[in-house]
C-alpha cells in the first residue's frame, strides 16, 4: 500500500483518481515505439496548456479511448497534466507511475509506467482494454487508476483532475434556470463547494461565469496561483454544442474532507477575448479574506475563500436554535398577517456600533450578547445592518459590494454571522439586511468587466456607470445577472435566517436618467427605453420577479425600498397598481426630509412651514419613517444638533425637541427607524471609523431620553392602533386607521388618532414649539375618558414635569369646537408629546365632527394631504411609472 502523506507540501496537490469500468485481463502500457500516430499531444495543445490559453483541456487530458477498430483492440491515452510533473522525477531517482485496480478491492494493482512528454505533462497509451469501454459503459469490474510518485519506499499520491470524465456538473436543467434569470440555487451550483466526486474522493466543484473569455483557470493558495495548473472547461448544449457562457471544473484532493485545503484563498486566471489576462475573484464566494489592516483606502486585491460553513455541502452545518422564530414569520407570512405586526427598527453599522477599549473590532460573536440586551432595553424589534455583504473598502460602509454571497469577513466567519442571527432570533428580535442590487464595486477587486467585456453592467456607460458613486449598474437585461441577484438574496434568506431586506437606492434602478446629485441626468448622458420613456423597464420586471419569488419561497420576510423620487405603487401589486412592484414596505424619505428641514428651523420660523408636516399621502403606499444614517453624516451633524439649529437653541430644549420628534414618529402612519447613537442622542454626527460615544449615554439626561424611546417603543409593541393599520393603502385606509384631530400652524401643534378594530384609540399630540400651552382645548374623536400613556415631559424623562403625568386620565366635555361634538383639554408641554389611550368600546362613544375645518390649517385635509403650496409630489402618475415615464 501507499498512503498518502498527512500534509504534503504544495507541489503534491491529492487528486482523486477515475473510475473505469473494465473486466480483469491484461493490461499493459505500449512501448513509445509502438504507440499510434497522433497519440501524443501535439506542441500547439501543449503550448496553449503552458499559457493557460487551452479552451478545453477535457478534450485533450485524462483518459480517452483511442483507434479501436474490427482489425485492433481497443486503447486508452492516458495524459497526466499535473503541476508536480513540472520537474523531471526520474533524473532524481524516483518514478512516476500508474495503479491500476479495482475500485474497493484488497488485491494489488496493475503498476504501470508513463512516458515524460515535457514538464507537467506525462503520457501513456494501455492496451488490453475491451472494445468500446468507456467511463460511461457498464463493465464487470469498476477499476480506479491513481498516479503517484515514489523512490520505492516513500510514495505521493497524484489523482488527476483531468481523468474524471467529461460529464459535466451542472446539468442541462440547472443551466435553464441560470439563464432563464429565476435559479434558487445558484449558490449551490455556482461558486466553490465541497463535493464527493467518483470513487468517493472528496474535492471541490468550481463553476463560474464568463461568457466571453477566452480561457478559465482556478488559481489558489494550493497550486502557487498558477494559471497552468487547473484549466476549466466551457459548458456546452448537449444538443447543438453552444457555449452556455459557463465554466466548471472538479478538483479532487484525497478520500478525506481533511485532504480539502478549506480555508485557502483562490480566484479565477481569466484570458480576456484581447489576450491579456487578469485573476479575479469568485462573484459567487461564500468568503473572503479579512481587509487589510490599513482600511483608509481600496485594496488592490480580495481573495475569495475555500468556505469553511457551506452548509449545503458539510458534514455538520451549523445548528441553528430559532426554530420557533422561523415557524411563527411563516406562519405571519402565509396568513397575510406580517405587516400587520409592529415592526420598529434600529439600523447600525456593526463595525463602528461598538469596539474594544483600545478601538478594536470586535467579532459578531461578540456583538452579539451585547445587541441582543441593547435592543430589548429599548423595546426594538428589529435591527438594519448596513455593510453586512463583503464590500473591499471599508469606507463605503458597504454600499461598494464585491460579494453578494459573503457576509463581512472584517468581523468573523459565516458561522459566526449565524450565531449573531440566530442570538437576536432567540432574543425575539429580527434581520433586516440592507442590500445593493443596483450597483456594484468597480475596483479590480470586484467583478467589474469579469471576463474583460461589460458582463455584470451595461455595455455602454451610460447606462452601466453611476459616476456620481463611482459604481457600475448592475445589466438587468441579461438573465444571468438576474439570476446572479435574486439568487443572492435567496441565499441570505435561506442560509442566514434573514428576515427582511431593505433595498438600497432603488429609484437608480426605476429611472433610466437617475442622478444622485443633480436628480436627473441631462439629455445625452443616457439611454431612453425602446418607447422613448425613462423608464427602465427590466429593472422593474426584475424588481417585481424578485418580490414574487421571494414572497413565494420565504413567507414571512419583508421587503423594504428605499425609493427617493416618488414612485408610485411600490408597495402595490402590478395587478392592482400600473406602477406596482409588490414590495411590502416602502422608506418615506418625503417625511424624512420635510420633518427635519421643519425642525432645524428657529421655533418663530416654524408656523410657516407647518404644511411640511401635513403633506403625506399616508396611506398611498405602506411606509417605514425613517431617520437614518444618511441624516447624521457628511457634516450634516447628529439628530440633537439639528432640532433648532438655526435658532441657537440650547442643549436641554434641543433634546426636548429631539423628544418630540421621536414621539410623533413612533406614532405617524409608518414603521419607525432610528439609526444608532441616536438612541441616547449622540452629541457629534456618526464617524465609521470609530466606536459610537457611548460614555455619552451614561449622562442624566441623555440616559433620561434612552428612558423615554424605551417607553415609547413599548407602547407601540403594546397597542396595535400603533402599527396594525399601517398595513393598510387606498383611499379608505386612512378612515379606519388614521384621523386628523388638530394642526395649529401658530401654535405648532398637531393632533391625530390612531385606531384599530375595537381596540381602544390612541391620540398622539405633538407640540413642536417652544411654549407651555395651558389647558389646550382638542376636539375629542372619541368622548368619555382617556389615560395618558406617556408625556415626554414627565420627570422620568428629564422634562419640566408640564402637562398630565404618565398613568393620569382626562375626560372629555360636551362642544368641540367648529362642529366637533366634544372636546378635550389638558397642557401641553412645550416642545413635548403626549399619548392617551382612549375609552373601552370606542365605536359606542365615538364623538360627531369633521376634520375639514381644523384650527390653522391653510387648506383642507383630504387622505392625509394638504392641499397647499408646501405640499410635495408623490404622484405616480407624473412623477414614476406613468404612461410617459414608459414611453408609451
């Protein structure tokens, strides 16, 4: 016997063998002399072989049958390329050889010899096989041959990648489904995945897409990165030959998984159509090396990674303990119920979230135990994580992806990630990944201009580069992109237990003329769509694949735009809306916007610019109301610097603000977000490149207002008015969920209620300015009496204790003002917010009145839109998928 040597250095790749079917006979190696003409490779194969230019090393390399005829017995060629045949063995003492035997069997082999053609390539002719045998055909006996290299006492064991055949690992159907654009599975048949091949040896499948390279060649820690050393081979139709624009190969390694090297880092040696050639990543990795430790600029290169956690593939996945989360988000999915659930969200960039005492990163293991507590202090539900694919440059907070397939590996493995989820499932919080389908890095350490043509983007610039980012835009013509996308967020779902995604810059993808800073593009700077319109209408067919398939294989996971130019129907189905895409949630960045620019006013500038709070469409689409990290960053400043900024407001009044604002957003039509530090209201806008200012959160009154949010956020949880009716759009959501109750422009207040079913009401009051308004008369949607639930003015959130404490009830009086039956009077704190709970059996006591003639507002209020000049667009059909915007 000749075992193989436990770790044997590099030049001794462990390759597996082939199995062949033939019954026992003689066998032998013909003499060089007696070997038929044509039988040894020729110098031009050779030649493209040595510079790794070869576009089908299968039909040249390993074993094929050659000349067999009525007149001639049949005979295989035999040819062993193999980066340990570089040296000549023989002038070093030792010998090259073949076994022969059979597969399983005890009984020796049949030792022959190979002849050295040249370096790397040793090559045999054998005699004795029976006519028309083939890997494929059905012998008596199967048989195996292995190639070693031995001095006689010590052996090393070379299995050729090349002798396995040339059926192919992906199979007609899974090659349909890649380029029909829907393939659920391409991350277990793309990419680099363990697998068991013939003869039980255990390697690794490699498949890739390339359409336009001349040649493929896997490069990795275990061959020096050498091009020569593993050529691939193109996919072709089994019927019609055409070239599928894949590439495969299996690489055996040993009879172990230990023989594996997992770990390693490879890439692909690609030769462009132009003859140059460059090494690139897998687009389809699983992992990726750590960043460099210097993360002030792009690396030159990222290596993908032999997986360590495929679970598709491994032994034993990793053992997930949220079993109980993952039924119940089905079983919420499948009865329609999810959006109905409330949903409050903490968006954090984990990397900069928390560190080490000397500003360390600290692993998602680590993170997790503190997250976890964190956000069930606050009553969050669910947390956003921002740079969560592998992205090479640290700076672009992941907004510059390079691995659509990897989570970050700055900050630990998959496995580790799947102990971060599975912690926050187990700790009743959920996922949402923030993901980039829109673009893509264009470093050489991404995938950009893979096969050195435009194969992920747009050919021609104008549509494939968005200059403003310096990212390229993602071709949605082409089905394989698409699969490539959707079959990334697939994988999360299903391989991450991810529960939600928030789709970033989602408008870049609906508007042919998208400009990030400008708005739109000039004329010239881009394409119209066949109909003349700016539409991109296969990112839109695409964007409504993706919502279907992943609705129809996830139950339960969300989907979430964030789209800034006001299209409309995103949240609507395309049966339902002319400009539906089937998302469930929709950022209201109109909200966002107006909100803020409202409340960075002096508090006397304020009333004229009250329609900023009034103008919402809101139940034109189901929203989130989002105050995220594109607010507190780029010298914008933190959340508590704005309230007021133009005023010259003093700390305490401006977290009295910022308490507010909080307040009204939790009770707005939407699911609220709030991004990290502004839980304790950070003093200095967020900076990636360090920890959050936590000893900031252990002073009195910023503690005080982590107070108030955790109170806030439970009420929300608590009462389903809050969040249930947000589910709702159309014309007659807002009469059931939503009411108007006061907007006092002068004043800056504004009242509204919010109902569900027979729950019992919750009004939300909100006074943005800067006074105490004493015993300020409301007119009650509902009469009898109301319990204050929270008033962020009482002494338990560092307020000047003004207005009903928290758990005090208030009764409405007979006469409301301009035609409301009833009313209510209480104080109300300025800045502050008050909620009250409204009477048990709210329909039998709901009060008579009409929200047309509120005190201060300039127009009248028709589905929660003022009809005034500060109102803003969100009209669909002139702004998004209208029949212009189509050009039809």
């Amino acid at each position: 016997g000749c075992p193989p040597p436990p770790s044997p250095p590099v030049d001794f790749l462990q390759l597996s063998g082939l199995a062949i079917m033939v019954p026992s006979g003689q066998i032998r190696a013909l003499d060089r002399s007696e070997w038929p003409a044509g039988a040894s490779l020729s110098d031009s194969d050779i030649d493209a072989l040595h510079q790794a230019r070869h576009a089908d090393p299968f039909a040249v390399l390993g074993c094929h049958s050659w000349g067999a005829g009525a007149a001639m017995p049949a005979r295989w060629v035999v040819r062993i390329w193999h980066r340990s045949l570089e040296r000549d063995w023989e002038t070093e003492g030792k010998q090259v050889l073949i076994r022969l035997r059979p597969l399983g069997a005890s009984e020796a082999a049949t030792v022959l010899a190979p002849t050295r053609r040249c370096p790397w390539l040793y090559e045999a002719v054998l005699e004795g096989l029976p006519q028309g045998a083939c890997l494929e055909a059905l012998g008596e006996t199967p048989w195996i041959y292995e190639v070693e290299i031995t001095d006689g006492n010590v052996c090393h064991r070379i299995f050729d990648a090349y002798a396995l055949g040339r059926a192919p690992l992906l199979t007609e159907e899974e090659v349909d489904q890649f380029q029909s654009g829907i393939f659920p599975g391409v991350a277990d048949t793309l990419g680099c995945h363990v697998l068991k091949g013939p003869g039980g040896v255990v390697g690794l499948a490699l498949a890739v897409w390339a359409p336009n390279a001349a040649a493929v060649s896997v490069v990795g820690d275990w061959n020096g990165w050498d091009g020569r050393a593993c050529p691939m081979r193109r996919i072709c139709r089994s019927t019609g030959g055409g070239f599928t624009g894949l590439w495969e190969l299996f690489l055996p390694f040993g009879p172990s998984l230990g023989d594996v090297p997992l770990g390693n880092h490879y890439g692909y040696q690609i030769r462009t159509p132009h003859g140059d050639s460059s090494v690139r990543i897998d687009p389809f990795a699983q992992e990726f090396e750590a960043p460099p430790h210097d993360l002030t600029s792009a690396p030159h290169t990222c290596s993908s990674k032999v997986s360590t956690c495929d679970d598709a593939f491994r032994e034993n996945p990793y053992s997930w303990g949220d079993e109980a989360w993952m039924r119940e988000r089905e079983r919420l999915g499948r009865c329609g119920l999810i959006t109905q659930q409330p949903m409050s969200i903490y968006e954090a960039h984990l990397p900069s979230w928390r560190r080490t005492e000397q500003g360390g990163f600290l692993s998602y293991r680590d993170l997790a135990p503190l997250l976890v507590q964190h956000l069930q202090n606050l009553n969050f539900t669910h947390v956003e994580l921002i740079g969560l694919a592998h992205h090479p440059y640290y700076g672009s907070w992941g907004y510059q992806v390079a691995g659509y397939y990897a989570c970050y590996s700055l900050l630990g493995s998959p496995d580790d990630f799947k102990f971060l989820v599975d912690t926050l499932h187990r700790g009743g919080i959920g996922v949402i990944m923030d993901f980039v389908p829109a673009h893509f890095c264009k470093d050489a350490c991404s995938f950009a201009s893979f096969d050195g043509t435009p194969t992920f983007e747009y050919e021609d610039p104008r549509e494939g580069e968005q200059k403003d980012w310096g990212t390229k835009v993602f071709n949605f013509r082409k089905n394989e992109v698409r699969s490539f996308l959707l079959g990334s967020v697939l994988f999360w779902a299903e391989r991450y237990h991810v529960d939600g995604f928030r789709f970033d810059a989602v408008s870049s993808m609906l508007y042919r003329n998208f400009c990030s800073t400008e708005g739109f593009k000039r004329e010239g700077e881009w394409i119209k769509n066949e109909h003349g319109g700016n539409a991109n209408l296969e990112a839109i067919s695409f964007l409504r694949d993706l919502n279907r398939v992943v609705h129809q294989r996830h139950p339960g996971v969300v989907t979430i735009a964030e789209e800034s130019h006001a299209w409309g129907g995103v949240t609507w189905e395309e049966s339902d809306h002319h400009g539906g895409l089937g998302f469930d949630l929709k950022w209201d960045m109109g909200w966002m916007n107006d909100t803020l620019t409202y409340l960075e006013l002096a508090p006397t500038s304020r009333p004229s610019r009250h329609g900023k709070l009034t103008c919402r469409q809101l139940h034109a689409e189901r929203w989130v109301c989002p105050l995220s990290h594109d607010e507190v960053t780029h010298s914008k400043g933190s959340l508590v610097e704005k309230m007021g900024k133009h005023g010259g407001m003093e700390f305490y009044d401006r977290l009295r603000l910022l308490s507010a604002l909080v307040g009204y957003q939790v009770g707005s039509v939407g699911r609220p977000l709030l991004f990290m530090g502004s839980e304790f209201a950070q003093g200095s806008e967020w900076k990636c490149r360090q920890s959050l200012d936590w000893h900031e959160g252990e002073q009195p009154p910023r503690r005080q207002f982590c107070t108030w949010l955790s109170d806030l956020l439970a009420v929300y949880r608590h009462h389903p008015p809050l969040h249930a009716g947000d589910a709702g759009r159309g014309l007659g959501a807002s009469d059931d969920s939503f009411e108007w109750v006061e907007s006092n422009k002068d004043a800056c207040v504004l009242a509204f209620v919010r109902r569900w079913r027979r729950e019992r009401p919750v009004l939300v009051i909100v006074n943005f300015g800067s006074q105490e308004h004493r015993n300020y008369t409301f007119c009650a949607p509902h009469y009898g009496e109301w319990e204050v639930l929270l008033n962020s003015d009482d002494g338990r959130y560092g307020g000047r204790g003004a207005g009903p404490g928290n758990l005090a009830r208030v009764r409405t009086s007979q006469g409301g003002r301009e035609g409301w039956s009833d009313s209510l009077s209480l104080d109300m704190p300025g800045p502050g917010c008050v909620l009250l709970l409204g009477p048990e059996r709210p329909d039998d006591c709901r009060a008579s009145g009409s929200q047309g003639h509120l005190n201060g507002v300039a127009g009248t209020l028709k589905n929660g839109r003022e009809t005034d000049e500060n109102m803003y667009c969100d009209d669909a059909w002139e702004y998004g998928c209208s029949d212009g915007a189509m050009g039809m």
